[in-house]
C-alpha cells in the first residue's frame, strides 16, 4: 500500500513527514516606526519577528496567503492585505499601487525564488529588506520522531513538497523517487521541473489541499 510524506519544513505532527531542512531565525533590530507598510510571505518571518521583540501593532501587514494572514491572526494581529492567490508571482502586482508613497519593509528569508524585493523596488517603492530567517540543510533526513529516516521509499508512495529548498535537500540526500509528486505551489513545481520531475499542484497552495489530492491518488 502506498504512503504519503510530507517533505520539507514542517513542524512535528501526526502527519507521516521527512523533514530534509531546518529553520534558523535570524537576530536583527529594526526601528518600525520608521515604516508604515510590512510585507511577509511566509509564517518564519512572522515568528523572526515576534522572537526578535518587534511591535508589529499599528502597521499596514500585506500577507501572501490565507496561512501567513491566519498565523497573525493567532497572536492578535490582522493583515492589511491579502494575496488572492498566494503566488508570489501575482502578490507582487496585486499590492502595487498599495504601497506607493509610504516606506515599506520586507521580512524574507535569506534564499528566495521570487523576484518581489527587486520588482518593487525597480517599480520605485521605498523598500527595506531584511533577512529574518534561513533553511539549513539537516545532515541526515529525520522522521516524525526526530530519528534518523530509515524507511525505504517505494515507487507507489506520494511524496508532498512545500518548498523549492525540500526539493533540493530532498535530492541531496535521496537518489530514489516516486512517480507521484506533488507540489504545493509554481515555486516548488518548478525546482522540480529542473531536475526533469513531474507534479501535479492543488487550485490553492496550502498543505490541506496537497493532502487531500495525495489521499485521492493514494492506492
């Protein structure tokens, strides 16, 4: 019988996981009163933020996607400015014209795919941006139980990638593969397209769609 894994950045749940990668939170201090505008693409920077002691109160917060708005949720914060997509891709001409004639700040993460600090800035925004976290390789793949992965992957499993930095640590470590991938967002799909590897995506990117389309595959 097939299995399904998560791959990649996740926190330890019930869900069977291979986790290739950790995050480290960056130290940082950054005055916000001189900003009006915050951009986050991600939960990490958020939780950058809060463990560096930054009052994130009184700002403008435009979130790439429900998830990121629902984390600011959870610790009494509400987004500006939600993605209707949660691609960067679309985020980036979506909050625009949002952001003309005010400094704005970008938290993100030392490696990123998308091109959003420089199209804003190319598009003359007042941006500053801050690394506030980064994925580091883990040694050795680990599983659920934080032990050492020693489960043989078969070629009917379902493997779920959440981002391009899974995918690579992924195949650093692996040389074997499955037939059935599946992506959570563009990002993520097409660092696998490089390395000549299909998959299929959810309509929204988020890890309750990828599941439900893995349970549907699942034989």
């Amino acid at each position: 019988m097939s299995e399904i894994y998560v791959v990649g950045l996740k926190e330890k749940t019930n869900i069977q996981s291979i986790f290739v990668n950790e995050i480290i939170f960056k130290d940082f201090f950054i005055n916000l009163d001189d900003f009006s505008n915050i951009i986050f693409t991600s939960k990490n920077a958020i939780k950058s933020c809060i463990q560096n002691n930054l009052n994130l109160k009184n700002k403008k917060i435009f979130c790439i996607g429900e998830k990121t708005a629902e984390y600011l949720k959870k610790i009494n914060l509400e987004a500006f400015y939600t993605g209707k997509t949660a691609h960067a891709k679309d985020f980036k001409n979506e909050i625009l014209q949002l952001l003309k004639y005010e400094k704005c700040i970008y938290f993100r993460a030392k490696e990123i795919i998308s091109d959003l600090d420089d199209f804003l800035i190319k598009n003359n925004i007042d941006l500053t941006s801050v690394i506030a976290y980064e994925n580091i390789r883990l040694k050795t793949p680990l599983d659920n139980n934080f032990i050492p992965f020693n489960k043989k992957l078969k070629n009917d499993d379902i493997l779920i990638f959440l981002a391009p930095s899974g995918v690579r640590d992924f195949l650093y470590h692996f040389k074997f593969i499955p037939t059935n991938i599946i992506s959570i967002g563009k990002s993520t799909q097409n660092e696998l397209k490089k390395n000549n590897i299909n998959s299929i995506t959810p309509n929204y990117p988020s890890l309750e769609n990828c599941l439900n389309l893995a349970y549907s595959l699942k034989s």
